[in-house]
C-alpha cells in the first residue's frame, strides 16, 4: 500500500531534502508518494520544521505520525491540534557530532584561554599558561542525545564531568546528578557550565542569580540549548563583578538577537547566531525513513516528545 509522506518546511528546505528522503526511503523499501503539497485527506505522515506554515492539523484524518526535522518541539509540544505521535530529530552521525564539535570547541577556548594570543596587539609574552584538563571541572545541564554526547567528549578528553537531568543516570566516566539538590551540587564550583536543557516551563531561569553564584569565580558559560534557560540580566550581572569570565551564547529569549542587545556589545560575551548544530538531510533523512519503516512494520516509533514533560 502507498504511504501518503507530505513534508513541511520552509520551502526552500524541499530542494534540499526532497532528493535525500527518496533515496532513503527507496532504501528502506517504502512504497511511498512523498510531496511537498497533497490534498489533506490524504496525508499520512508529515516530516515538520516548526517554522513551517503548516499549525493546524485537525485538517489531516488519516494522519498517523508527525516527524520533526528539529530537535527542539517547544513549538509543537502546546499544540492542541496535534494528537499523534511526534518524533523529536535524533541524528547521532549529523546533528549530534556537530553538537559535540561545538561544544569542544568552545569548551577548550575557554580552557586554553585562546583568546589571549588569538588578539594580542601588545605582543604581551607574560600570560598564565593554562590548567590541564584534570583540574577544570565542567557541568553539562541535560543529558538527552546531545548532552549525554557533548558530556562524554568533554570527559574523554580529561575534564571531571558532572552532568545534571531530570531522571537520575549512570553514565561511565561521568558524575550523575539529578532533581534540585543535584543541581546545586553539579554548579557549586563548576568552571565551565555547557546547557543542553530543552525549553519548558520547568527549564526556564535554571542558570538564575543564586545559581551563578555557586559557580567557581571566573567560570565560563556555554549555552547552545535554549535562550531561556538563562536569566539575561543575572548573567549580565555575574559578568560585570567578574562571577562570570565569559559566555558563549548560541540561542536567545529573541532570534535573530535585537541589534541593540547589549550581549552583542558585551566584551566577554561570544554570540554566535544559532549554529551551534543544525539537521543535515542527508543523515536526517535516514533516521526519518527507518523511523516510518518501524510505524509500518508495527514497532514503535523512536524518539517520541512526552507531551506532558513538553520535549
Ligand atoms: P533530549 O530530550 O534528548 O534531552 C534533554 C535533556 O534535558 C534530558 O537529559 C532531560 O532529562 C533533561 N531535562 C529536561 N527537563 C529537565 C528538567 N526540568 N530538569 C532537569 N533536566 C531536564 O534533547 P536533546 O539532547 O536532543 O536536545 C537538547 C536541546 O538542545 C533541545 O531541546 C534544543 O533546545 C537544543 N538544540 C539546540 C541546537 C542549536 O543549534 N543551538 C540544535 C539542536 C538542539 P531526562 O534525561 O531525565 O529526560
């Protein structure tokens, strides 16, 4: 029987994907018409960005699953139209290594202290040669597919690793911490605190005032999960008494970031405009197509969003 695949996205994503999706669809040995229009009626499954036009879906009757393009469903999880199963884009080979790259990255600038020779107009040879990684402990905030990967990288390349979430985990090589007590103790001391926490009503102000304060003097904050997840004015405080060295922030309360945000001017503020990672169609496509491969042979589908826990 031919499966009616209807995608939804910004229209140019469709030149991107369509080509990646039939391959990987033919691959798994689906009998498929996949569009980017089709009447309503129709549609059986429906590969979504949130940013797409697409918001009521009472229009699709024979719809058996949604399959989000993005990892974040903030905007999917509050819609009372959708009563089918949603899977959240878990990509370990596209969306997760680039994750984990960044991360890195911008975990060891801040370790090494590039910065100072990367600029250093006054070719100042005195400067504090860094710590090893042994000595610099790190906090992960969320321990989903790209935390869990960004906190297990860290530690591989020596960091004493703490990672906090919601149900408490086992993880070698890292210290798991998990409910409010946990969370304290994974800040107290902390010098570099990564948030891969999703946005929901429970996640919002998690790096607030008192919390910045457990950290270690001069710590650094890097958030590619969610704006959210960090009250702006404490951290902009914590960065004016010298609490906080510097951030490296991603993701924003508002995107594209107002020009006259003072992060943009702010000399120990990094912003970088929402590139941390993004879903490549090519390892993409695989993992929708295996996910429809699974509906239709009856197992369930893999990485469903919890409603109620809103990611
Ligand atoms: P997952 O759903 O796999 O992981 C989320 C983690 O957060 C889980 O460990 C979960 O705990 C934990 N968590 C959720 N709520 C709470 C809470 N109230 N208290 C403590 N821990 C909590 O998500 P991903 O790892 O795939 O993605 C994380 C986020 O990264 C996305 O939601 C998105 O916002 C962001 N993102 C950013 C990108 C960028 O380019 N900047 C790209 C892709 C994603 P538990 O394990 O117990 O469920």
């Amino acid at each position: 029987m031919t499966l009616n695949i209807l995608f939804s996205a910004k229209a140019e994503r469709w030149t991107d994907y369509e080509a990646p999706l039939r391959k990987e669809l033919d691959a798994a040995g689906l009998d498929y018409t996949l569009a980017c229009e089709m009447p309503a009626d129709q549609v059986e499954y429906i590969i979504y960005a949130p940013n797409s036009d697409l918001s009521d879906f009472t229009i699709f009757p024979k719809l058996k699953a949604v399959l989000s393009l993005w990892a974040g469903v903030e905007g999917i999880v509050s819609n009372d139209t959708l009563t089918v199963p949603v899977a959240r884009m878990v990509d370990q080979e596209g969306l997760t290594q680039g994750m984990v790259e960044w991360v890195t990255g911008h975990a060891l600038r801040h370790h090494l202290g590039m910065d100072a020779h990367i600029v250093n107009p006054d070719r100042d040879w005195n400067c504090t040669p860094p710590k090893i990684a042994q000595d610099r402990p790190v906090t992960v905030l969320g321990l989903g597919a790209l935390g869990m990967a960004c906190a297990q990288s860290l530690a591989a390349l020596g960091f004493p690793v703490t990672g906090w979430s919601r149900s408490a985990k086992e993880a070698g090589g890292l210290t798991c911490l998990s409910g409010k007590a946990g969370l304290e103790q994974a800040l107290s001391g902390a010098e570099i605190v990564v948030l891969l926490l999703p946005n929901t009503p429970e996640t919002e102000n998690t790096l607030n005032a008192a919390r910045l304060a457990l950290l270690a003097k001069g710590a650094f904050i890097i958030n590619p999960g969610r704006g959210p997840l960090i009250d702006d004015d404490a951290l902009l405080d914590a960065l004016g008494s010298g609490q906080i060295a510097h951030a490296t922030l991603d993701v924003f309360r508002v995107e594209p970031l107002p020009q006259d945000h003072p992060f943009w001017a702010h000399p120990n503020v990094t912003v970088t405009p929402h590139i941390a990672s993004f879903t490549r169609p090519d390892t993409a496509a695989r993992v929708i197509a295996a996910n429809i491969r699974r509906d239709v042979d009856g197992e369930p589908l893999l990485h469903l969003v919890d409603r109620r826990a809103g990611y």
